[in-house]
C-alpha cells in the first residue's frame, strides 16, 4: 500500500454583501460556508464537501498518493433559512506528491 500525504490547501475569501436576487444580505445572515473539491475534475455539489461555520479561512487536509495532482475547489453560502447560493468561481491548485524514502535498514543493537 503506498502512503497517503498529507496535504493542506488554505483558502480564504470574501463574505457576500448581496444575494443573487440583488438585495443586500448581511454577515448576520450567513449561516455557513461549504466548501467542495475535486482531483482532476470540476467540483461539484456531490464532490468532497468542508463545512466553514465560522471565519472567512480554512485550510482543508487533502490525503494524496503519491502523484501530480490539479486540485480543484468552489464554495457554496447557506444562509439562516438554510437556501444555498450557486457555487463560486472554481480555483485550483496543482500539487506533485513524492514517495517518502524508505525505511533504514541492517538495524542492530551493539552489545
């Protein structure tokens, strides 16, 4: 079995002033953010989801093989009343994940 890495991608953004209808929304009103990733691919609303309930930060632990990767990230805001924005604008992050060198060998125990 090949180890996982320990990755970590820290994202940040901005709080929405605005809801998609055009009226004003404020920090009050946001109840969470979701944050979804892919590998490879364009994240979805059924990909890999973090939940952010406070704070505008979160660095999210991505566990890769060995590899090169595009890792792929949106966020979604749930307001109070539970209703969901579309997601955001996708960024993404390439990572390139090397073996970790084996084990030391011939261990002994001087007498």
């Amino acid at each position: 079995m090949l180890p996982l890495s320990a990755t970590a991608a820290t994202l940040s953004w901005e709080a929405p002033t605005t809801r998609e209808d055009g009226s004003s929304m404020t920090p009050a009103e946001i109840a969470e953010y979701r944050v979804y990733y892919a590998i490879d691919t364009i994240p979805t609303l059924q990909s890999t989801e973090v939940i952010v309930t406070e704070g505008l930060i979160k660095e999210v632990e991505l566990n890769l093989l060995s590899g090169t990767y595009v890792v792929n990230f949106g966020i979604v805001t749930v307001d109070i009343d539970g209703l969901s924005s579309q997601m955001s604008e996708i960024v993404s992050k390439s990572y390139v994940i090397t073996s970790p060198s084996g084990p030391p060998t011939n261990l002994t125990i001087k007498e």
